[in-house]
C-alpha cells in the first residue's frame, strides 16, 4: 500500500476509486464502505483510494477540545491495507484546507489534483468551508467535474447507527463488549510496558503495567477480561485500569496480568484487548481481601475469554 503524505507525493494511478474520512475506529460501517470501494477499483482496473487527514480536523475547527480516539495512525494504516486499500492519501490539515470552499474542494482537490473517477461517501457526508457542502451539492458539482459519487446508506448493529461517536461512548462507559459488537473486534490500547510498585507480584499476579495515552478512548476503571498480543503471541489475561485506591492515591495506569504464563516484558511494546468487564474497581480492607477477590476475577475471566473466542472464532 502506498502511502502518500501530501498532494506533492501523490501520483495518480489507473482508475482511482476513492472515500473520505477520518475513519477513527474504522469500524464496521467503514469496512462495509471500504469494502465497496475495493469491490468497485477491482471491477474497472482501478485503484482503491483513501484520503484522511492529519491531524484530526477538531483540533483545527475546535481548538481546545480534548481528542480522544479510538485508533493510533499506524493501527488505521495496517487496517486499511488488510481490507485491500492500494492507496492512501494523508492530507494535512489546517485552516487553509479548512478555507476551500466546496466548489474548490471538489475541483482543486478532487478532480485536478486526485483525478478520482469514483467517490464512495456516507449520505450525511459534508465538505468544504464550514461544512457548507451536502450530498446534493456534491452530485451536482461532480457531474461537471467528469466523476460519479455513491452515495452509502448508514450501516446498522442492534437497531442503531454505527459511528465512532457510539463506540467512543460504550468504551468510556466501561461497556467493552458491546464496543467489540459494534466495532467488529475487541477495543485495543497499545504501549510500552513501564515499571510499577511491584504489587501484583506480591499479591501473586504479577503485572505489565502501561501508562494510558491522553489522546486515546480509555475503559472506565475497573478489571477486565482481555487479550495481550506480544510479538505476535496471544495472551489469556486480567486487565485492571485505575489507581489502585486500596493502596492509597496512585497514577491511573493500565495494569494486564498473563493467566497462564510469567513474562518480563518490561520495555517491551504490547497491545492490550479488552473482551469484558467483570467489575468496578473498588477499595478494599487488606491486600489479602483484595488477592481473594483477584483469585474470582480470573475465574470470571476465563470465561468470558472462552466466549468471545467462540463468538468471534477469533480474539480480535
């Protein structure tokens, strides 16, 4: 997949068959949309295309509002290229690009610089200065600049809308597994592992312990069933997000505990997957109190680890 950081760095390819959007989470509304716009590239010869931005368009439109995503770049990236994107086109954005009218965009951008042929868009979809364009505006103004837009209809789980702004909410809420229904896979926080107190091993649980990114959707606080993915090994494990209040105030860390194996994996970079919560976090009167409670965790744990392999035939 070709990767193009800029209009400089772009070359247009045969037949290009492109979607826009930010696509955080790239759940399953996206892949339903990106799907079609690989299915449609591979029926004319084309090119399945991609254009996004960096950085988020909220930080320039609304400055000051926190950011919380649900995918890093490079995840995004991986994701696009396994659905079969051949290309991806990473804008920057800023209050120029913010500035083009929606005339502007669609010719400037779309037609002479990108010279799409197709256009795949959800029917909310909205561009140009002050999100002034619609959907009726782009088929009009594609229709002079010489290329077919698709309109997409929503994509639907239970009743209800999939968008990033659904999943956000579920994720925060503590509600993993109804995240994982609507995102299409478990939700994933990823980082180094960092020294902690050392705690876990003396409760009989040692821990890998991950400082949370400020920028990324995290959990509510609380133990978790989850998976932990290291160099390509998946983990049956106890995932614990919070301060540790029974020990008296601390740094709101990630901490993931191996059910079944005992790793230094300390400096070492691991994704963590989270399948279900299985409670609130809680104080508790002594570390003897809190081990017997971490001891019924993991037996919560492993079933609900059990459960998700079968319903998702896979953990992720």
């Amino acid at each position: 997949m070709i990767v193009a950081r800029g209009l400089a760095n772009y070359q247009s390819r045969s037949y290009p068959v492109l979607t826009i959007g930010n696509f955080d989470g790239l759940h399953r509304g996206h892949v339903a949309l990106l799907k079609q716009v690989v299915a449609t590239a591979g029926e004319q010869g084309g090119t399945p295309t991609v254009l996004t931005f960096d950085p988020h368009p909220v930080t320039v439109l609304s400055p000051g509002t926190p950011l919380r995503l649900l995918t890093d770049p490079d995840d995004k990236l991986a994701r696009f290229e396994a659905i079969g994107i051949q290309q991806v086109v990473l804008l920057a954005f800023d209050k120029s690009f913010a500035a083009l009218t929606p005339e502007e965009f669609v010719f400037k951008i779309l037609r002479d610089a990108l010279g799409i042929r197709e256009l795949y868009v959800g029917e909310h979809f909205a561009f140009g200065a002050k999100r002034a364009g619609r959907l009726a505006d782009l088929l009009a103004l594609s229709a002079r600049a010489g290329f077919r837009v698709n309109p997409v209809l929503p994509f639907f789980v239970e009743g209800a809308i999939v968008s990033s702004t659904r999943i956000r909410s579920l994720v925060q809420a503590g509600n993993v597994a109804e995240a994982a229904r609507v995102l299409g896979r478990h939700y994933q926080l990823r980082g180094m592992v960092v020294r902690g107190e050392g705690r876990g091993q003396e409760l009989g649980w040692p821990t890998a312990n991950l400082r949370l990114p400020a920028d990324r959707a995290v959990p509510a606080d609380g133990v978790y069933a989850a998976f932990t993915d290291w160099k390509g090994v998946e983990y049956k494990s106890v995932a614990y997000i919070g301060t540790r209040p029974t020990f008296g105030p601390g740094e709101r860390l990630l901490e993931v505990s191996l059910l079944d194996d005992n790793l230094s994996l300390y400096g070492e970079t691991i994704a963590v997957r989270f399948v279900d919560r299985v409670r609130d976090d809680a104080v508790f009167r002594t570390p003897e109190e809190l081990s017997a409670r971490i001891d019924l965790d993991v037996v919560h744990a492993r079933a609900s680890l059990a459960n998700a392999m079968m319903t998702f035939g896979e953990s992720g």
